[in-house]
C-alpha cells in the first residue's frame, strides 16, 4: 500500500496557486467574475474541508470513464492516481471526482450521454452532508485542474466544460 498523503496547511497554498494559473492561463475572458470568485472559494472551502475530516487511502479519480465492466466482476474502478500535497488522500476528493463526472465531464468530452449516476443519488450514497458539500467544492477544483488537458487535447469543447464548471458550482 502506498503512504496515505493527508490534507496539510499547504494544501490550501498550493491548491489556490493552481486555481490562480489555470483560471488566468486558460480562461480569462471565458468566464465571469462572478464564476471565478466562486471557483476560488470553493478551493478554499475543499482544502479546509479535507483538513476538518478523516483522511484515508483513495482511488484518487472514480470518474464514470474509469468504470470498467469486468466479466465475473461486475464493474471495477481503473486507473487511480496517488494523491499529492495538492490534492491528498481524502473521501471529499474522491467525492468530488463522481460528481464532476455527474456534471456533465464525460458527456462534455466525448457527448456519451449521462454518467449514471446523479448528484442526488451520490449524496444519498454518502450520507453525511458536510462530507458531500466538501465534495461539492473539490468537484469545482477537479473541473479547473483539467482545463490545461482540455486546451491541449481538445480545445474544441472548452464551451461545454465550462457549461460543466457552471453546473458544479451552480450544485444542479
């Protein structure tokens, strides 16, 4: 098993330094005021989170994408990613990655159709509102981290990532 990398007080440096660069880099002129305000506290609100709950081993990034149907399995999570001083080992993380794929992301990068799982249904699964609501934010900072992937990939479909954005930090 790999270190558990817990929440720290640089977690919120580190994480507002990335909003900052990806936010001016890539989306200037795209957004509003309004939306950029909510992004940064939103990053606020997901670090501070992470520090106020439990921290354990994640998978990292359970997007509907990363779903796979496995004969005699059934579906199985592919493809995690370690966590970092940035984005550290905490269940609102992870939380945050479903509901960024409840938003929209799948369907906004390939036009797949819904995830299959809602927002609704995620917050029931998790139980505890305040834990949901911390990843409620980290699906805001989730969306921002991967707009440079989006720019260099497909900077055809930035319109509905941010369509996307809007609706995590709208919490529709």
């Amino acid at each position: 098993q790999p270190p558990v990398v817990a929440p720290s007080a640089k977690t919120l440096t580190l994480l507002l330094d990335k909003m900052e660069k990806n936010v001016s880099k890539y989306l200037t002129g795209l957004i509003d005021t309004a939306t950029v305000e909510a992004i940064f506290e939103d990053a606020e609100y997901a670090a501070k989170g992470a520090l106020q709950h439990r921290h354990c081993l994640t998978h990292g990034d359970p997007t509907a994408e990363n779903v796979m149907a496995r004969a005699g399995f059934g579906k199985v999570l592919i493809d995690p990613i370690r966590a970092t001083d940035v984005v550290p080992d905490s269940p609102a993380v992870d939380i945050g990655k479903m509901l960024q794929s409840a938003c929209g992301w799948e369907h906004a990068k390939y036009g797949t159709g819904e995830a299959g799982f809602t927002r609704e249904g995620l917050r029931a699964a998790v139980g505890d509102d305040e834990l949901f609501s911390v990843g409620e934010a980290w699906a805001t900072v989730h969306i921002i981290r991967a707009v440079p992937y989006v720019f260099r990939g497909m900077p055809d479909i930035i319109d509905p990532v941010v369509e996307v954005l809007k609706r995590a930090i709208e919490r529709k």
